[in-house]
C-alpha cells in the first residue's frame, strides 16, 4: 500500500512539473487577456470633422455692406453734420466740386441758378427751349436749366422778367422752389406745418408761406435756434442736407 501511495505522489509531482510557469516580476500576468484597447475603440473615421461644418461661402461679408468710397473733398471731415447728405448728393450727381474736385466749400452759399441746375440733372437734363428771361445769356451754364425750370412753372423769376441766376438763393425761395417741382413730379404737396412756434414765422413773405409750411412738416427743413431764417441764404451743406432729404423721402 505505502508503495502504490509513494507512486501516486511521486506522479502527481511530475505533473506539476511539467505546467508552464505563470508568474513574472512586478505582478501577475493574465495570459490572452491583454489590456491593449481594441481596435474598435480608436476614434473611427467618421468622427473627424465632416466637411460640411467648415464654414460656408455665404457668410462671407457681401459686397453691398462695403462702406462707400470716401468723398474727394478735403474740407468734408468725416464727423460734419452734413457728411453723409453732401455724400449723397456727390454720389448722385446732384452736386459737385466748387471751384475745385477736392473743395466742397460747405459754409459757401448757393445761387439760384444752382439750385435749378441740380433739378434739371434730377430729370434726365431734357432739351429746353430757349430762356426767355433777360439776365439768362444763351450758353450760359445754367442756361438750359433756367429755361425749363421756368416752362414747367417752377420758376418765375425775380421781377421784371429777370432771374437772377447768380443771385444768392434765400431759405424760403429754396423751399418754394422745392414746393413747385415736387408738384411737377406729382407728389403730394397738401401737407403743412403749423409754424407758430418758430419765433421769426411772422418774417416768411406770403408767395412762401405755403412752401414752408410744407417743408417744415416733410422735415426737409427743421430751422436752428427755434428760428426758420426764411430770407438767410441757404449754404451749400444745408443745400445738401435739404436735397437729400427731399430725394431719399421719395425714393
């Protein structure tokens, strides 16, 4: 009996034997179990930015938010009351340089024959027949532009068959000026203003009153100091500023 015992261990130790060792230096290794992260976890392909979240060409800035070409003229600053009206008006060639391509000359005044002139570009420059006032000289720049202002009742001179193109033109003879061509343009005129409370109101000559009254109620003149000035002359800057006004209400 104790040899067949004897013979059962000393098999069984030859049994341990022969299994591979399992244990390594620094801990315990699971063979076939690797930690290694599968290949299924990398970050697949179609997580990568898709292209369609770069950002697209329509929101790039249009070309109609571009600022407008700066002004040529050198007594404009940029920060004047009156930058953006006589802007404007350059633009639409309503009016131009005086005396010079880089000089605006804002505080210099404007003439009867200006402020015709600019109407007449207004529609186009059409062919008139000739002026028939007797200070209006055939050739003369304004010319042409006196002579169908006149025809269609928008003008009707000074007196004495006379039209003083050169002349210096008032606030209120602008405004009446105004008055008849958005009339001939079919606007509506009937619109007015209680002027009371401008404290010179007394000071408009009657042929104006109506154009004033209108102008002040379309806003296209606001006066300064709680007066109108109807017989101050009208600078070039407010020129602008009213011309504009008066175009970009009606536009």
């Amino acid at each position: 009996m104790n040899n067949r015992f004897f013979a059962t261990l000393l098999a069984l130790n030859m049994a341990l034997a022969a299994l591979p060792a399992t244990a390594t230096a620094g801990g315990r290794d699971i063979p076939g179990n690797e930690v290694t992260a599968p290949s299924d976890t990398e970050n697949p392909d179609d997580t990568e930015n898709p292209d369609d979240t770069e950002k697209p060409d329509d929101t790039e800035k249009p070309d109609d938010t571009e600022k407008p070409a700066p002004l040529p003229f050198t007594d404009v600053a940029a920060d004047a009351w009156y930058h953006d009206e006589v802007q404007y008006v350059y633009e639409k060639g309503m009016m131009r340089g005086d005396g010079s391509p880089s000089r605006f000359n804002p505080n210099g005044t404007t003439t009867r024959g200006m402020i015709v002139t600019i109407l007449y570009r207004l529609e186009g420059e059409p062919k008139a027949a000739p002026s028939t006032f007797d200070d209006v000289e055939s050739g003369k720049w304004y010319a042409d532009a006196a002579a169908w202002a006149a025809a269609n009742g928008i003008v009707n001179g000074v007196g004495g068959n006379k039209f003083q193109p050169e002349g210096t033109i008032t606030r209120q003879d602008f405004a009446t000026i105004l008055h008849r061509y958005a009339g001939f343009k079919g606007l509506d005129v009937a619109q007015r203003a209680n002027l009371s409370s401008y404290a010179d109101a007394g000071q408009v000559d009657a042929y104006a009153l109506e154009a004033m009254q209108w102008a002040v109620k379309e806003g296209l003149i606001a006066g300064s100091y709680g007066l109108l000035d109807p017989a101050g002359s009208a600078t070039r800057a407010q020129s602008a500023a009213i011309l504009a006004r008066f175009c970009e209400r009606d536009a």
